[in-house]
C-alpha cells in the first residue's frame, strides 16, 4: 500500500504523461489517488466482483497451498462443503474467503468440517470476532489484544523488530510470542514498502 507521506497520494511522483513504452498499474479504491489519476485522464478498468467460480477456484488454490479440499458435489457423509461455503452471506469477498479458509485449514477434525462450515457467521465483522477469539486462546488475551491495538493504532505500521520492542515493555499474564502471533496473522497482514 502506498503511504499518505509527502503527499504522495496526489501522484505528483509520477511523471506526467509517462514516456512511451511505459506502462504504471496502479490498484485503488475510489479516494484521493483515484481522483488525481481521472483529472490526468489516465485509462480506467473497473474490477469487478469475483464469479462463484472464479471464488470456487480461490478456495481450491488456498487450501491447495496446504494439502487440503473441500467436497464440491454431495457427498454422502460430508455433503457438499463448497456450495455450504458459497452460500454464505459474504462469500462474495475476498477477504471473507481468505478468513474463512485460514481457520478451515486450522480445524483439525475433518468428519466434523461440514458442521464446522455451516456453524461459521456468513458476514465479516462476527467471523473475525471468532478469528480474534481463536487467536486470543492460542496465543493469550494480553498479547493478541496489544498486538492488534498496535497495529490498528500504527499510521505507518510497524517492523516486527519494533513490535518485539514494544511488546517486551508490556506486562503479559502469559509469555508473549510475537512471532508465532504473527504466522497466525499473516494472511491478514500486508509487508510494507521496506
């Protein structure tokens, strides 16, 4: 993501009109960067939402990475997991794919998987309140709860040295693993620019 520092979201770095042959792919929402690039009158191509195949194929590839599937077609004892996924109220987002395949791939009884897909909220806020609820049993309220006010509270965000810094200051009721929190949110997090 680009930083807001110097101003850099009026474009004004980049070069106007660009030399030939070069090419800039720039990904936004509609904000600040947006408006500059339409008053340049730089080509637009609107992205639009995913397909259920196109979402269908995201899950069979996340959970590919990790040696797993889901069933696709009824089956007997299991039923069909991806349909049950794909019937979810915000199955339409990336985002909510991503999270919803990060705690599949943690689930560990897969005769219960099914029941475990129908049990999990169809909308994002509720789905990450379990998300935030796991994390905080497996790596301990204090930690998960500093952690995540850090990087929520950080405009620039942090480097894992600095949030190791920080979170050695902080009494813990438990001892604090920053690192293994981190492989926990990795899917959720992204690298910065440095």
């Amino acid at each position: 993501q680009m930083s807001s520092q110097d101003d850099a979201h009026r474009m004004q770095w980049m070069p106007h009109p660009l030399p030939p042959n070069v090419r800039v792919v720039i990904s936004t929402l509609p904000h600040r960067c947006l408006d500059q690039l339409r008053k340049r009158e730089c080509p637009e191509h609107l992205l639009l939402a995913l397909s259920e195949e196109e979402r269908r194929e995201l899950v069979r590839l996340f959970l590919g990475k990790r040696h797993k599937k889901l069933t696709e077609h009824e089956d007997p004892f299991l039923g069909n997991q991806m349909g049950i996924l794909m019937g979810k109220q915000e199955s339409s987002s990336p985002l909510y794919v991503v999270a919803i395949c990060e705690e599949l791939c943690l689930f560990g009884v897969y005769e219960k998987l099914t029941e475990f897909i129908r049990s999990l909220p169809g909308a994002i806020p509720p789905l990450f309140e379990e998300v935030v609820g796991r994390l905080e049993k497996d790596h301990g309220r204090d930690l998960v709860s500093t952690a995540l006010s850090l990087i929520q509270s950080a405009q620039n965000g942090l480097l894992e040295e600095e949030m190791i810094a920080i979170l050695d200051r902080v009494p813990m009721d438990t001892e604090s693993n920053f690192s293994r929190l981190y492989n926990s949110l990795q899917a959720f997090l992204t690298k910065g620019q440095g």
